[in-house]
C-alpha cells in the first residue's frame, strides 16, 4: 500500500530538511515539488546524503538549484528518482524566501 509523506518547506538561508534519513526503509517512488508563491520562482536542491550528522558525509545531488515558476510544480516519477542505499537520507534545500511543499509517495 502506498503511503504519502508531506512537508511543507519554507527557505532560509542555509536550512536542509530531511525528508528521510539514512536507514529508514522509505523509498520514493514519486515525488511532487509545488512553489506555493504566487509571484516568485522557487529554488531547489534535492540530494542524498550519507552520516550527515558527522560532518564527513558523501552528498550526490538529484536536482541543483532547479527553479520552479510561481504557482507551478515539478513531478519526479520512479525513473527520475535513484535506487537510494540504505546508509543514505534524502534531503532539500530551498531558497531563504521560498516556500515549497513535497509530496513523497513511497
């Protein structure tokens, strides 16, 4: 059965919000990105990261610094989306005024 994880993530700057962290037996199968400002573009960075709380952790990026348009979101399907090891926690970062909700389908 799928399950749906929600965020809503409002940007500050230098702010990275797990969505799921290394271990946890979640893996996306889709993911929706909306920027819910009417008038700007969001900023986002969508990245895998292994023992981030040690400071020596290994970061692969999935999406750099991607814009989205107001009022508009961006759909990562199955493909899209790697094989995430167990050791590794997905995470986002977004600009310091953005505000931008995530739907995980896992």
């Amino acid at each position: 059965m799928a399950i749906t994880r929600f965020f809503n993530i409002t940007g500050s700057t230098g702010v990275t919000v797990e969505l799921y962290g290394p271990f946890e037996e979640d893996t996306a199968r889709s993911m929706l990105l909306t920027n819910v400002h009417v008038t700007a573009d969001a900023t986002v960075t969508l990245f895998i990261e292994d023992q981030p709380a040690s400071g020596a952790s290994n970061t692969f990026n999935i999406i750099h610094t991607i814009a989205i348009p107001a009022g508009s979101s961006l759909v990562l399907e199955r493909d899209d989306i790697p094989v995430i090891p167990a050791k590794f926690g997905l995470y986002i970062t977004v600009g310091s005024s953005d505000t931008v909700s995530v739907l995980i389908n896992v």
